[in-house]
C-alpha cells in the first residue's frame, strides 16, 4: 500500500502509463454507439478534447457507449482523417445543422443529474463507473490494471 492509498483508499482505476502514451498528440476519435458512429472529431491534444466537460457533445456519453481512437501523424492529417471518416459514416452530431443532445439546464430542479444530495456523495464503486466509454477502441476497463 503507498502513501496515496493508505490517504484516500485503494484507487477506482490504474492506467498502465504505456497505454496512455499512444493516446497523446494528433488523433481522430470516434464516439460509438451500438455499432454507429455518433459524433466523429479530432485532437491535437490526444484524449483531451474528447474527454473534456466543455466538449460539445461527447459530454452525453451513456453507459455502453465506446470512444474509439486513431492515432495521426500531424494535425493535418487528423482533420484529413476526420473529415473522411465524417464524410463515409455521416455522424448524428456532426455538421451545423446536427440535432445534438442539449445540456441539462442548472436551473431546472427536476434534473436528476443535479441532485444536490448526490452531487454531495458521488458514489466510489469502482472501476464499472468507467463502461461509460472506451478509449483507442477498446472499453477503459481494459485499460485498467
């Protein structure tokens, strides 16, 4: 047990370090659902565009959906990627006119997702929180240790 465990208990998740490494600079990813695409997009920053709060859609990920990813050589590459990839498959969210999920509202009290006593105790149950996606095509718990 390290230092860091005996402070905050055993972790939810261990990412080998080797695995990351392939997820960093240029690449495409693509949001997956029951087999289709839903949203297709590109990064120069590796995964952290996909996974971050203030993307555009990728913020809706559902339980069973996958991230997947390609690694690019370079930023051109990525968008060339990414704009065939969005041409051959025509994502749900993609384009200006895309229908795209919309954020909860702060402001609405019915929201489940902002549940004061939740949000107080966010459940720690381990590494089933991560089935929300996936990353470089396979699910994170397959990432994990």
């Amino acid at each position: 047990m390290t230092g860091v465990e005996a402070a905050l208990g055993r972790p939810e998740f261990k990412i080998p370090c080797e695995k990351l490494l392939r997820a960093q600079g240029a690449i495409v990813y693509a949001w997956m659902r029951d087999g289709r695409a839903l949203y297709i997009g590109m990064s120069v920053n590796g995964l952290t565009r996909p996974l971050s709060a203030s993307h555009d859609v990728c913020w809706a990920f559902q339980p069973g959906d996958y991230l997947y990813g390609w690694k690019a050589k370079d930023r051109q590459d990525a968008r060339r990627l990414e704009r065939l990839a969005i041409d051959l498959c025509g994502p749900a969210y993609n384009g200006s006119t895309a229908e795209r999920p919309r954020r909860p509202d702060p402001e609405e009290l019915d929201d489940p997702l902002l549940d004061p006593e939740e949000a107080a105790h966010p459940p720690r149950t381990g590494p089933e929180n991560l089935a929300l996606f996936g990353a470089l095509g396979v699910p994170v718990t397959e990432l994990l240790e």
